[in-house]
C-alpha cells in the first residue's frame, strides 16, 4: 500500500438523502479532504444538498464518477444499491467508503472485494463509530488487561422501531435491514474490535406486526409491509472461544439501546453505545462492588472519520482502519444469524477480519497532515 499523491483527498458523496447530512457536517470541516460532488439518482436534491454545504458540483452519479479529481467516493445510497454504485466507482478507478451494509449477501460482497483487489483501489465501510474516543478508549483498557483475558459480552438493542421518527422508513424493515442488518454492524464490529473475528453462530427470530404505521414527515399515515423479523437473539463464539449474547429488535416498547458488557477474568467494562462515537467507560475490577467512571480520550467527531482515516492512509501508504474485510466479516456473521433463524442451527462464518490498529488519543480530525 504505496502513497502516490500529496495534498487533500478529493472527495465526492453518493446519496443525498437523510445520513448525507451527518457526513457532510463534518467532512466538511477536516481540512485533509474536501469534498467537490454531491451526487444523487435524484439530481434536484444533490444539487440543493451540495448548496447547503457550499460544494461546487452536483448532478446524477456519473457527476461523481467521472470527475477527475474525485479519489474517494463516500456511497450513501440505499443498502440494495451499495454494491452497485460501489463498483461502479472501483470500475472508474476510486477508492470506496460505503455505508452500511457492505452488501446484502456473500456472492456480491466477495465479488466486490474481489473487483477492488484487482484494480488497486480500497474499500472501507461504516460502521466508523469504533473510531470514536468512546470505544477507542474502552479498547486501549482491554488491551492493557485491565479486565484480564475478555471472555463473554452482553450486547442489546432494543426499540420500539424507527417508523415512528424516520421520515421514509420502509426500507428499514425490508431485506438488508430490519434490526439485524441496521444496528448489529455497530455491535458487532466493536465485538469484533475486542475479541477479534467470530467462529460461528446461532439466533432465533420472530415478526411482532405484519404492517408498520409512518409516524412523522409527509408520508405520516401510510401503511408498509415488514418483510424481515424485527427481533433477533443471537449468540457468537469467537476464533478466541470467547462467547457472546446479542439483543437486535424493533419490538420493544421501552427503549433500551447501547447496551454494551465485556467479562474478563479480572472483571467487567461497560462500552458506550457503539452507534455513537463518544461516552464514559464504567470498569468493575475483581473484587470491587462498584463501578469505575472513566472518561473517554480522543476523538469523537462522528461520521466521516472512517473517511478521513482512509484518506490520510492513502496519503501514507498504510492500511485504513476500517477495511472492507473486516465490514465482509461483519456482513458474513449477519448473513449467518439470518440462516441460523431460518434452520435453528449453529452456521460456521466463513471468512475473517484484520486486525484494525488503534488510534492514537491525539488522532486530530481538525489538524491539516497532508
């Protein structure tokens, strides 16, 4: 992985819609990218997405494909479309950060990573959150052995589902999303951070309400079909024979999100929500009755910082933090939870994760480096 260019990565963003803005509040502000496109299948709201944010181009995705000094396209298209556009930006020669999920099944997301390989462009997906003080911190304290060797976590999300607030819910509980696909990329990805690359796994599932009711927004009123289930339990065991239990549903009425316990021999760290990027650590050593309060150190931007870290390791030659291996691994173990609902059987995950290095405390999104 070779450094070939100098200066701030050109950036251009697929997808207009309601996560764009999250991306582009802060992409907008790290000096070491600059973003030149905003690009939609909808071109009247790239352009007035690219306008709110004072970025000189917008038009369909060809505007962000073909433009020259675009290296890095930030796809934020719906989940059936991100294999899709991802390759065509391999195929046009850009580097890809894609939302999650990296795809809907293991046939396109290998053929991806397959496509990316051969033309020497990376890929990198969200979740980014891991990048955050909050869980960078909780992952520097288990590695100093703080809790000894981690050995189960204790992971739920629960909710009432987000039709209630989410302007155009539908997909979200179409294949590709639902709780499992939607939110199980943060939690798993921290547990993949923590334990390394999951083994097999087993879940059961269950579909509350055949319908779903918009709560808000112009559509507020109209009625769409769930076509997934809305709660998954599952459980994982890791490569290191580590376990873990997870909550994934749209069913509860009292909200419970963010959910995060590690066990080690020598005791127990409490994460902050890993759909966020900051929060306290609370840590509960052997023989202690009381939780510890421990401050987050570091960064804590929010999205885009996977971005911006696979912009400076383009520019220094080394690989990116959130690689498009380790978003496959996550993809493969979802993919394995689904079939383990459908059979009632444990399902072996295939394939496996790099090891992402830490990020230095002092990691600063705001300094100019390139």
């Amino acid at each position: 992985m070779t450094a070939t260019k100098s200066g701030p990565v050109g950036v251009a963003v697929i997808g207009a819609g309601n996560i764009s803005k999250q991306y582009l509040d802060h992409l907008t502000t790290f000096p070491d990218v600059v973003v030149l496109v905003v690009a939609d299948l909808f071109e009247e709201a790239a352009a007035a997405r690219a306008a709110e944010y004072g970025i000189a181009a917008s038009g369909g995705v060809d505007a962000a494909l073909g433009h020259p000094d675009v290296e890095i396209v930030v796809n934020l298209t719906i989940p059936a479309a991100h294999v899709e556009v991802a390759t065509a930006a391999v195929r046009a020669g850009k580097h890809v950060w894609t939302e999650k999920p990296f795809s809907l099944d293991r046939e396109s997301g290998l053929a991806l990573l397959k496509e990316a390989r051969a033309a020497g462009v990376r890929l990198g997906c969200a979740p980014d959150t891991f990048l955050g003080a909050g869980l960078q911190t909780a992952r520097r304290l288990i590695d100093a052995g703080e809790i000894g060797t981690p050995l189960t976590a204790l992971t739920m999300f629960q909710s009432p589902g987000p039709e209630s607030w989410h302007p155009n819910p539908a997909f979200l509980f179409q294949a590709g999303a639902g709780p499992l696909f939607d939110m199980a990329p943060y939690y798993l990805t921290a547990l993949v951070q923590a334990f390394g690359p999951i083994a097999k796994v087993a879940a059961v599932g269950s579909t509350a309400f055949p319908t779903r009711t918009i709560g808000s927004g112009p559509k507020a009123g109209e009625v769409f079909d769930v076509e997934v289930p809305t709660h998954v339990s599952a459980i994982a065991q890791f490569e290191s024979g580590a376990s873990s239990h997870s909550v994934f549903s749209f069913e509860s009425p009292r909200a419970r999100v963010g959910f995060v316990e590690i066990t080690g021999t020598e005791g127990t760290i409490s994460l902050p929500d890993p759909n966020n990027f900051d929060g306290d650590i609370r840590l509960c050593r052997r023989g202690e009755e009381e939780w510890s309060t421990i401050a987050a150190e570091g960064p804590s931007n929010g999205r885009g910082m996977g971005v911006l870290d696979l912009a400076r390791s383009l520019r220094s030659g080394v690989p990116h933090r959130a690689p498009g291996e380790l978003a496959y691994h996550v993809l493969d173990a979802m993919v394995s939870i689904a079939e383990s609902v459908d059979s009632g059987e444990f399902v072996t995950v295939d394939s496996t994760a790099p090891a992402s290095a830490p990020l230095p405390a002092d990691w600063d999104p705001t300094q100019a480096t390139l």
